[in-house]
C-alpha cells in the first residue's frame, strides 16, 4: 500500500468519526463518496476541510457565514454541493 492509499484510508476514519454525529454523516458521506476521485493536491485541500471545527464547516457549508477564502477551491465547492444535495433528501 503506497502513502497516497494510506492518506486516504486516515481521511476516511477521520471523516467519520469528527465529534458531532451530523457532521460525521455529511464529511463522512462526502469522503466515502470522492475521496478516490482526489489527486494529491486535492487531498491536501480535503486534510484541509478535515482540520477546521465542525461548527464552522457547517456554517460555511450551509451559507450562515462567509467562507474564508483558502477554503474557495473546487473540494469545498463538491462538499457544498454534496451537502445541499444529501439535506434536500
């Protein structure tokens, strides 16, 4: 197993066990869903997502406050979009 597959094993275990069980089902949904489709860089952006405090994501994530902007990137925009998509269901 190289380090890429490694990385992405401990973001999965990672997204799935935050601390507050919604954002475990939506970052964990998210990852079990794209984290395949991520190049490396992508993978260092979603480590990014990975770090940040659960209240803020959801904030960011449903539009209650503006998005910093190192968090404008294409992985943000599919878990935006992953998000709405999964709580319009």
């Amino acid at each position: 197993m190289d380090d890429l597959e490694i990385s992405k094993k401990k973001f999965l275990y990672k997204s799935s066990y935050r601390g507050s069980k919604e954002m475990d089902l939506i970052i964990g949904n998210f990852a079990k869903k794209f984290i395949d489709l991520f190049d490396k860089n992508e993978l260092h952006l979603f480590s990014q997502i990975l770090d940040s405090d659960d209240n803020d994501l959801y904030q960011w994530i449903f539009g209650k406050s503006e998005t910093p902007d190192h968090f404008k990137n294409r992985v943000f925009q599919l878990l935006i979009d992953f998000s709405i998509k999964q709580n319009d269901v």
